[in-house]
C-alpha cells in the first residue's frame, strides 16, 4: 500500500504545483484522505478494522469528487451522507458494523456522483440501484451480508456513472464485462465474505474505467495501472476473504483518488 499511496502523493504535489490546478483547491484534501487510510492501518489490528478503514476513506474520496463534480445543487446531498456515516459511526458495535456503514454511504455518494454527471436519462436505474440496496438490506442477517450487498450495488451505480461518462461508448464492453464477471463469480461465492471480497475488486475494476474515461489526456495512465497491479499482487498474498476485502477497499480508495485528481 504505501509504494501506491507515496506514487499517487507525488503526482497530486506535481499538480499542485501547477497553476491551472492549484485553483481547484483539492489537492490537499486527497492527500488528506490517504494520509489518514495509511495512518489508521498502522493502528489497525487486523483485515476487519482495514475493511473499516478503507471503506470510511472510499465514501471520503467520493465526497471529493461529488464536491469537485457539483454545480451547487448537491452541496447538502453530500454533507448528508457524510453526517450519517459519522452519526451510524457511533451506534456501530465493531468493524463489520463499520464496514457495512461506510459501504452504503460509498454507494449514496456514488448516487450523488451519477446524478451530477448522468442527466435524467438514469434517474430511473439511478433509483433503482437505491431501492434494491434498501430493499436487499432488510433480508440481511448481518453485517457481511450488508457489506455485500452495499459493494455489489457500488459496482453497479459505478457502472451508471462509468456509461454517463461514455459519450462514446468507447467502454460498454468493459463495463458488461466487469458486471458479468461479478455475477459470474457471485455464484462461485460459499457465503458473504466471499461475495464482499468479489463486490470490492469488482468496484475498483469499474473505478478503473471511471479514471480512464475521466483521463482523457493519459495523464494517470501509470497510476491506474499501478493500483490495479497492486491489487494483484496483493490478491496473491491474502490468506482469505477478509484480507481480499480490505485490499479491495484499499484499492478502491487508491482509485477513487486517482479519479479525483483526473477531475480537479
């Protein structure tokens, strides 16, 4: 983790450093959001409290890119979520809790994120996404199944935003297959640990697509490819589906901060 977050560091102070960015005021809050995911782990005393971490920094790095994306109609939208993940924050009793808090918020600031940049043409599957999130979530009987089912619905409102952003649907393939592969491996799953660790390498997979789309120079090129690298790599050394979990989490927030950094 620390080679990617000390390669994303050095391209946001790169960019800092030149005018046309330096007005967008961002910068120090991505730095923010990944200096606090790497402190928080060295405290963290197992892959359940990284899960926590990484999902609570995934729904911070998406407010900055709801705020960087916002014309001024979504500024309450956004504060709102966060206040709730902090409000639930407090009613949680461990990290599993936290986990599945931090995984429903990431998918209502995704939503925030769709509606700012998809147009009315997907307020219906915006909503839908939503419902079924709500609906799915009063079936769960714990908080993996509700992680799962907040990753498995974050992937997909990712996909909403990934072919609103596809003017021209250079990416369709791409998004289909990320979907496919979640639903193909979905029925490999022996249980909800298994189905969180799918729904989070999914995301970051479909985040990857949003950094592409959203790179339209080639700027970041090396930075994508270097989180989805990681992941692999670090795939390879996790002992189960908790460590893929938070690995996934981890990777997602990595994403997410190259996202923002392609959209400041």
């Amino acid at each position: 983790m620390k080679k990617t977050i000390c390669m994303l560091l050095a391209v946001i102070l790169t960019l800092s450093c030149m005018p046309a960015r330096a007005a967008s005021g961002y910068s120090d809050a991505i730095r923010g959001v990944l200096n606090d995911m790497s402190t928080n782990n060295a405290r963290c005393s197992g892959a359940p409290q990284q899960a926590a971490n990484g999902a609570y920094r995934l729904t911070e790095m998406l407010a900055i890119i709801a705020m960087i994306d916002n014309r001024g109609s979504y500024a309450d939208a956004i504060k709102g979520v966060l206040d709730d993940m902090s409000t639930n924050n407090a009613r949680c009793s461990g990290a599993p809790q936290q986990t599945a808090n931090g995984a429903y918020r990431a998918v209502e600031m995704l939503a925030i994120i769709a509606m700012e940049n998809c147009g009315s043409a997907y307020t219906d599957t915006i909503r839908g996404v939503l419902s079924d999130m709500s609906t799915n979530n009063a079936r769960c009987s714990g908080a993996p199944q509700q992680t799962a089912n907040g990753l498995y619905r974050a992937v997909e409102m990712a996909a909403v935003i990934a072919m609103g952003l596809d003017i021209r649907h250079a990416y369709t393939d791409a998004i289909k297959g990320v979907l496919n592969d979640m639903s193909t491996n979905n029925a490999r799953c022996s249980g909800a640990p298994q189905q969180e660790a799918n729904g989070a390498y999914r995301l970051v997979e479909m985040l990857a697509i949003i950094a592409m789309i959203s790179d339209s120079r080639g700027a970041y090129t090396d930075a994508i490819k270097g989180v989805l690298s990681d992941m692999s790599t670090n795939n390879a050394r996790c002992s189960g589906a908790p460590q893929q979990l938070a690995n996934g989490l981890y990777r997602a927030v990595e994403m997410a901060a190259v996202i923002a950094m392609a959209r400041q």
